[in-house]
C-alpha cells in the first residue's frame, strides 16, 4: 500500500511540476500572427533592473519577480545590485512550509508557490546569498525542474503527518533531499573576497531593511483599510495584509515607479487577453462574454492596436475572485510606465520566463487589467503615498 501511495504522490508531483510548463504554454495561446506593430509605445518611466532570468520547470516565480524587487532595492539605494539566490530563499520556505504541513496534520497546501511576502519573510529569517554561489542547479542541470523532488519531499511529509510518533527525524530526512535536488547550502561562503553567512551577507551588502516593505490585497468582503487574510493557497504562512480599495493598487504603483521604486506583483496570467508572445495584456469590453477557445483571426484582431476595455468596478473584480476566473497565477515585477499611441497607460513588467517573447523578457500591461486582475502588491513603504501611509498608520 505504501508504495502505491507513494507513486500516486509522485504522479501528482509530476502532474504538478508540469503546471508551470503549462501556465507559459496557455500564457502563449493568444498570439498575433503580426505581432504588437500597431502598438506605438513611449516610456514614461524606466527604472534599472536585474538581467532577465528563467524559473524553468519550478513554480518559484513568486521568488524571482520578488528578489528582482529587491535587486532593484539595492540599485535605488545606491548600491551594486547582486543577482540574489531564487532557490535559497525557495528551499528555505519549503522547510517553513513543511514545518506548517505536519503541525496542520496535513490540511493545507504544499508546494512550490509562495507569495511575495514569503520572500521578504526568508530574508528577514534567513539572510540571503549571491545566485553565483548557490543556483540549485546540480550534477549537471540547466535549468529547474522540481516535479520529482517535490514528490518525494512530499512522501515524507504524508508519513509523518500519519505516524504516532512525529519526532523530528523527517526534518533530517527532508533536509537531505533538498540537498540531494539542489545542493547543500553552506554555512560560510566567499564573496569579492570576504567570509560571509547568508546573514551577514544580507545585513553587509545587500543592506535592505526587511521592516520596509508593505503587502496590499484588494477584496470588497472584507473592509478597506484594515488587514485581512491574504484567501489563496498559496499563504501558507497565513499573512494578513492591507486591504484598499482596487484603485489604490494603481495610486501606490504610480507613486511608487515616479519616485524610483519598483513593486512586486501577484496577478492572473490565465486569461486570453494576457499574451506572453506578444507581450501585452489588457481588458477587453467583451472579456466577460469572450470564448474560452480563439480562433487565429480573433487572436490577431485582439492584439493588433490598442483597444477600448471593460469598465472594472470592485463588485466584477471581486465576482472573478469568488468564482476562480481570477486565479493566483503567477508572480512579476513592476518596473516602469509606458503610454501607447492614444495616451493610455501601461505598467512595464519583468517577467522570469525567459526571454523569448516579443520584448525580451517585458511585458506591457494597462492599469484596468491590474485593477482587475491583481492578488497583491508589495511596495516599499518610502515609495507609498503619503494619503495612503496616513490611512495605514506608517
């Protein structure tokens, strides 16, 4: 019996490190033939960033826009920027997590999401290590694929959350797979010469202050200007954040971009009018009644010129959330502002998929799909509106 568990477990896990894989692949179905030349874009603000990089097969995404946030900390401070670890502060929050699994008795998620706070969490926890010196790529890999180790990683924790007796041997256990799958972490490392602990490599050259940053959520069942549960899966570590209303997502972002900050994002890549080749997203006015399957002419009539959008009010933004049509997807950076031709506004957008798509690795998305389709932000405190800061007791 325990070996049929067992592979049930794995065929989950592999199901389940293909998701990622099919997440970009229905993020790449709404592609125009001819592309976006009908769209004439003009950046207002551009903000320094990080190279583009690639998740892979691993549902990490959530890590690599929020350590490209606080890449882009490091270069609004002034500093040299690092490209940070991804898998550090991932392989840090499956340990975290896993510590929540077996204390719940198994009624939660495990997996490899997370949430932007989570990396902010490891940071604050763990410190943090230079993507050269740990990348999780081991015995020859190039690129992430966690489908298997996820399946074993989470054998151990069924067995343990079913034993009489859960002594503290499945943390060794565990610990030995994620060396095994990603490489050991050392306790010392060297950097540009000097001896360095993940903390004190966060406290000395990554100098960010944990304490400054700020999440915000948006949802009409719960009241503005007070902290709510963040409702998705994916908060295993159960963070409660400020809940405002949706177009104050819009107010800090533009606040934030034109005063040198960036802001990490969780959003809804599901939807049709999302398109990754093609690189931009809007809302269009009949998105409520589109067909869930395309056909080429209706994909390359959507994404040939800017088009009008759906009017977007708190009571359709929250429906999508309470009916699964607006998903927690899927994890990017918010570097900038763009105005296309007729003068609306799009938010310029890090991705970590690589750079394959129209603009390299960027996206261009309007403020009505962000209003829309938004799970969180997180922001720098220095970077929010003082209104908005006063509402929230900073």
């Amino acid at each position: 019996m325990q070996k049929i568990l067992l592979s049930l477990t794995l065929c989950w896990f592999i199901v389940q490190g293909h998701a990622q894989d099919d997440l970009v692949k229905k993020a790449s179905e709404s592609k125009s033939v001819a592309g976006t030349k009908g769209y004439q874009f003009q950046d207002v603000v551009n903000l320094s960033t990080t190279p583009i990089e690639d998740q892979g097969s691993s549902g990490t995404c959530w890590s690599y826009s929020a350590n490209s946030f606080l890449e882009s900390e490091m270069i609004k401070a002034g500093k040299k920027p690092v490209p940070l670890s991804k898998i550090f502060t991932a392989r840090y929050s499956y340990v975290d997590k896993a510590d929540n699994y077996v204390r719940m008795g198994g009624h939660m998620d495990y997996g490899d999401g997370g949430e932007p706070h989570d990396v902010i969490n490891m940071y604050a926890k763990y410190g943090a290590m230079p993507e050269s010196l740990y990348s999780g790529l081991v015995n020859g890999a190039t690129r992430n694929n966690f489908g298997d180790m996820q399946a074993i990683l989470k054998s151990v924790l069924d067995n343990t959350v079913k034993s009489t007796d859960r002594n503290a041997s499945w943390k060794t256990a565990f610990s030995s797979i994620l060396d095994a799958y990603l490489g050991k972490v050392p306790e010392t490392f060297t950097y540009n010469g000097k001896s360095y602990t993940a903390k004190s490599f966060a406290d000395e050259v990554v100098g960010l202050n944990p304490d400054d940053y700020v999440e915000f959520i948006s949802q009409t069942n719960t009241p503005y200007w007070q902290k709510a549960m963040m409702m998705v899966s994916d908060n295993w570590a159960f963070q409660w954040d400020w809940n405002i209303p949706m177009t104050d997502f819009t107010a800090i972002i533009d606040h934030a971009l034109k005063n040198g900050y960036t802001v990490a994002w969780g959003t809804d890549v599901s939807e049709p009018y999302f398109s990754w080749p093609n690189g931009v997203a809007y809302v269009p006015e009949n998105a409520l009644s589109m067909p869930k399957r395309l056909t080429q002419d209706q994909k390359n009539e959507m994404f040939d010129s800017p088009k009008p959008e759906m009017a977007i009010t708190p009571e359709l933004r929250q429906a999508a959330l309470e009916n699964g049509m607006t998903s927690d997807d899927h994890g990017m950076h918010i570097v900038g502002l763009s105005k296309d031709q007729n003068g609306r506004e799009y938010y310029i957008i890090k991705n970590s998929w690589g750079t394959t798509n129209e603009y390299k690795g960027f996206l261009r998305v309007t403020k009505a799909y962000v209003q829309y389709k938004t799970l969180s932000i997180l922001v720098n405190k220095k970077g929010i509106p003082y209104d908005i800061k006063k509402k929230i007791g900073l």
